[in-house]
C-alpha cells in the first residue's frame, strides 16, 4: 500500500500536465519540459535534504540562507583564482559545516528543537553571505565551471543529470542501508529508536549535514546557471523545500516520506510555476494556487488514512 | 460523492485555464519588470498597456517576479517567455549580471532584447529606455548642497547593491558632492528598495547620527518608509531629504512638506516607449540604443506646476 501515498501527488502531477498541455501548446514540447526539469532542479535539491530532515520529525529553515552563503563563497573561491575543483569543495565543506552545526545545537546543546538551531544559522548564513561579499553580487565566473549550471550532455541539462543521481543514490541510502532505516524509526519513535541501539544523536548529525551539502550542491547549479554568486540567492527557498516535501506525501510527524514523492513535488511546483508563466499568469496568483496545491495534495492524504482506517475496523 | 466533488474541481480548473487560449498571430511584445508591487511599476505598465491599444495586431503582456530580490524567479519567467518565442522582449533585470545567461538563449533565438528602468551590460540589447538616472542622482546631489549651503552630515539610503541604476543613482550624486568637500556622507546603506526595510534603516541611522543634516534615497518606497522613521523621531521638516522616483505618493508627501524635494521619473512614458521600440524591433526597424524618458526635480517651489 506505500505507492498509494505517492498516488495523490502522482496524480495531481499528472492532471496539472494534460491541463497545461490543453492550455498552452508550448507547454508539451521536449524543450519545456526539460526547462522545467532544470528549473526545479534546485528545489529538489534543497527538498531532499529537507526530506531527510523531516522523516526524523523535524525541519530545517536554513537551507535558503546556505545555499546564499555557498553561493557567495565558491563565487569568491573562484574569483580569488582557486581551481574549479578547490572551490567546489569549499563550497560543500560550507554547506556541510553549517548543517553539522544544525545538528550539533540540537544534539549536543540539547536545543529542544530543529525549527530554533535552524533559525538562529538562517540568520546567521544570511547575514554572513552578505557580510563576506559586501551585499554585492560576485558575477562572471569561469566558463569551465559554469557547466555544472548551465551546460547540457547532448539535449540533458547537466543540473538534471545531477538531481537524478543524487536522488537514486539518495533512495539507496534510505530504503537499502541501515544508517537509512535508523532515519525512518527516529522519525517514527525518538526514544524507542534509541533503546533499540541506535546511535541517534550521531544520526541526526548526519541528516543536519547532509541537508547542507545538498545546498551546497544547489549553490552550484544556481550559481553555474546565473553566472553569479549573489548573497540574496534562496532567500524564501526553505519554504519551497517544505511545500515539495509535503506535497511529495512526507508527513510532518516524521517516519513517512520518499524520494521520488519529494521529486514530484519539487517537480509539481516547477510545472505549475512554469505552466502558470507560459500562460500570462502573474506571479502573485501563483503564490496562491501553489498555496492551494498544499492544502489539495495533503488533504488527499488524509482522505486516503480516513479511509484505510475504515477499512481495517 | 466524494468523486463528483473531484470531478467538480477539475471542471473547474478546465474552465479557468481553457480560458486562457493564446493567440499565435501579430506582435507578440512580453515586458518582465522586477516586480509589480509599486506604483511605479504599475504606471509602467500602464504606460505600455495604453500604447499597445493603438496596434489591434500586437499584444503586451507585463509580468514580474513577487519581489524585486527573486532574480531566480525573474529568470525563470524570462525563460519561459523565451520558450514561447514571443516577438520581442523589454526586461528591468532584478540582477545586471545574473539575467545575462537567459537573455543569450533569446538572442540564439533571434529575439530581439530591449532593457527599460535599469540596463545591463549586454553587447546584444538593442535599446536601453529609461532615466538617465546618472544625471538624476547629480541633480538631486546639486539640490542637497544648494540645500545644506554646502555644509553638513548626511546619509544615503540606497537599492540593492551591485544593480545599475542605484550605482548609477548614488554615483551621479557623490559626483555632485565633489563640489561640496564639506558635506560629509556618514552612511551609506542598501535598503533593497523595500519599504519596511528602510524604516528600519532609516531609524537606525538616526540613533546612531543624531546630527544628521539631510538624506538622500534612491527610491520612492524606501523614501516613504524612511520618512515614517523620521516622523517618529519627531524630525519631520527639520531633515532636508532628497527622493528618486515620484509617485503620488511621494508628490503628496512633498506637499506637505515632509520630502524636501524628489528626482521625478516617467514610468509611464517608460512603458510606452519600451513597447513602441520593442514593436519597432519586432518588425525589424531600427531602433535608437538610448531613449530618454526624462528627468526633472521636483520640490515645495516647483510641484503644483509639475502636478497640479
């Protein structure tokens, strides 16, 4: 019964895509379907590791604001003329950095939750960002780098290629290996995960700093694509990562979620960003369908468990 | 039951976008501003609405990121308008720099670009439209020292660093203030041309340099913002402050005395010849790579017969 969870995105995805294919005959055409994947591809990188970071039951509101550092910092990488390779590795090593510290305020300072550590380095990644560029964004950078952003192998977008990989190796990591399936019964039951001999506090660790290296990673796409390292770049991103991870089916609660629902609804929310400007419509009435999609896609989940549970009794 | 409900919604959704059937004959011009969120944004595209009535063969359509700081959001709309092979493209770039790679795929696409509001450094854009906004910042900096009898202290509340038209805006006016060398500029801070933002600016600033003389800001929404700030320190009219933009509202407040004085530009006539050169390009004419919209100072002396 666990694809029946991914069906309402699922679903939704599919009825958005006949809807605009009727609506625009632009929208059906090989070129825009892979705009929109590239589009989303940061989102789904950012949503990914907000997933993780759900399934233990909790959130991470960081993620917009080191993407924004990492941004900065492998743009200033570059510019100082350090190798490509050099750069690229600061620029994980920042975002892994800040999501260890995530983890560690949680786990070691016993904050009593993520959404308090995660909002005290929002501000704090924020405000560095713009610290070390001066608030002025760090632009032209090198050709050979900006392949990770902007490049394609034949018609694939390189930043697609990129999000697959990362998420089959990602789906991997959760349903195959243990550390993945002591994420999942954390979420499930903090303390019973704990007296079933699983190191908890070291997991969650892992999860805060793996949601910052897929930021990380984001920065590089973002900042490949837009030819610049702009400290204002994710500002509000955290909240999209959210909205695709619960419209991909995760619950709030933790325990539940998966890979390939958070890629739809990272994906959903790029087909309906993209579909909505094919179509004229202004940014404003996007917000509010995207709004509307997270109150359908979840409210669909909740129609599914009332009727499950009916079943069983 | 609950079927014919899903089945309600989805008629529905049909219907709305069903509605939204696109033409694919005549002009089709696409202006992206970095936002709508202001009346100068909206008299822009009021300005480009009106002239686009003229031409029952072309159509306009103006759309714009939620916030003038979404430069990811900008491009994305910039691309997908590019995908629909619109006939010519007007763009205000929330980001001089960042927006270049898009506007590379319209040129590979042999769409014609124009820039309106703020230009960028682009060897294919074939006209610029807009304030000379260099000279716009001269004006209000020659206003400020005439003002302050060439003495005094005073701040710069500016848009987001590292876009042209506030460099170009606080450039022209530290130009100016190399006539003045005892005018001292104490702050200089961005305000991202927010609002809210700028009132927070604004009031720090007068806590920290309470012997302020004047204020130059390079955009209505955060001169109005700023001006709040004062009004509650209880400086209103004491402060000469220096605006860039004019809006009514910020024309309301230089009636009453709480703006000294504002570099006032055209949004409107922006609008409408961003779409006249755009509708030129589109047909293949040629087009002049610098149109002016103009500029004038707007002060107490001077308002009612600017706009009466």
């Amino acid at each position: 019964m666990k694809w029946l969870r991914q069906l309402g995105p699922l679903l939704a995805l599919i009825v958005m895509i006949v809807l605009l294919s009727i609506s625009s005959p632009y929208f059906f055409t090989v070129d825009n379907l892979l705009n929109i994947f590239r589009q989303s591809s940061v989102n789904a990188l950012l949503a990914l590791g907000q997933l993780l970071v759900i399934i233990t039951a909790g959130i991470d509101l960081s993620v917009g604001s080191i993407l924004g550092l990492c941004a900065v910092a492998v743009a200033l990488s570059l510019k100082a003329g350090w190798s490509i390779i050099v750069s690229i590795f600061i620029c994980l090593l920042v975002g892994a950095f800040v999501g260890w510290l995530n983890g560690a305020m949680l786990t070691k300072m016993k904050l009593p939750h993520p959404f308090i550590s995660t909002l005290a380095t929002m501000n704090v990644a924020r405000g560095l960002a713009l610290i070390i560029s001066g608030g002025f964004p760090i632009s032209d950078l090198p050709a050979s780098y900006r392949i990770w952003g902007a490049s394609s192998v034949s018609i694939i977008p390189v930043p697609v290629i990129i999000v697959v990989v990362v998420y089959f190796i990602f789906h991997i990591f959760l349903t195959k290996t243990i550390s993945g399936r002591d994420i999942y019964a954390i979420g499930g039951n903090k303390v019973a995960a704990y007296y079933s001999g699983i190191p908890t506090d070291r997991r969650l660790v892992v999860v805060y700093m793996l949601s910052g290296l897929l930021a990380g990673l984001a920065a590089i796409i973002l900042t490949g694509r837009m030819n610049s390292g702009f400290p204002l770049a994710g500002m509000g991103a955290e909240l999209d990562s959210i909205a695709a991870v619960i419209i991909g089916g995760a619950s709030f609660f933790g325990g539940v979620g998966t890979v390939w629902g958070t890629l739809v609804g990272a994906l959903l929310m790029g087909v309906l960003r993209n579909g909505l400007n094919l179509l004229d419509v202004s940014a404003y009435w996007q917000t509010v369908v995207i709004g509307a999609v997270i109150v359908w896609a979840v409210y669909m989940d909740v129609l599914r468990q009332r009727v499950m549970k009916k079943k069983r009794s | 039951m609950k079927i014919n409900k899903i089945f309600l919604v989805t008629a529905i959704l049909f219907f709305i976008f069903g509605c939204n059937t696109v033409s694919n004959d005549g002009y089709r011009i696409s202006i992206i501003t970095k936002a709508l969120d202001s009346e100068f944004w909206q008299k822009l595209k009021q300005g480009a609405e009106d002239a686009a009535k003229e031409f029952p063969n072309a159509k306009v359509s103006v759309l714009a990121p939620t916030r003038e700081i979404n430069i990811d959001q900008q491009v994305n709309i910039l691309e997908d308008q590019i995908l629909k092979r619109v006939s010519a493209l007007v763009v205000a770039p929330c980001g001089v720099a960042e927006i270049i790679p898009a506007l590379d795929k319209a040129y590979d696409r042999n769409i014609p670009v124009l820039t309106v509001d703020t230009d960028v450094d682009w060897p294919h854009r074939l006209s610029y439209v807009g304030t000379n906004n260099r000279l716009g910042g001269k004006l209000a900096g020659e206003y400020l020292i005439k003002a302050l009898n060439g003495k005094g202290k005073i701040a710069i509340i500016r848009g987001i660093p590292g876009v042209q038209t506030h460099e170009d805006r606080v450039g022209g006016f530290l130009e100016a203030l190399n006539a003045a060398p005892d005018i001292e500029v104490g702050v200089l801070q961005p305000a991202n041309s927010e609002r809210d933002l700028a009132l927070t600016v604004m009031e720090n600033i007068l806590t920290s340099h309470p012997n302020l003389d004047g204020v130059f800001i390079t955009s209505d929404q955060m001169a109005l913002g700023a001006l709040e700030a004062v009004d509650a320190h209880r400086l209103s009219g004491e402060l000469v402050i220096v605006g860039f933009d004019a809006g009514e509202e910020a024309i309301k407040a230089v009636r009453e005395g709480r703006l000294t004085a504002v570099v006032a530009q055209n949004p409107y006539n922006m609008g409408k010849q961003s779409f006249l050169a755009a509708l030129k390009a589109a047909k293949g004419e040629p087009i002049e790579p610098r149109i002016d919209t103009g500029t004038a100072l707007i002060d107490i002396e001077n308002v009612d017969r600017i706009n009466p």
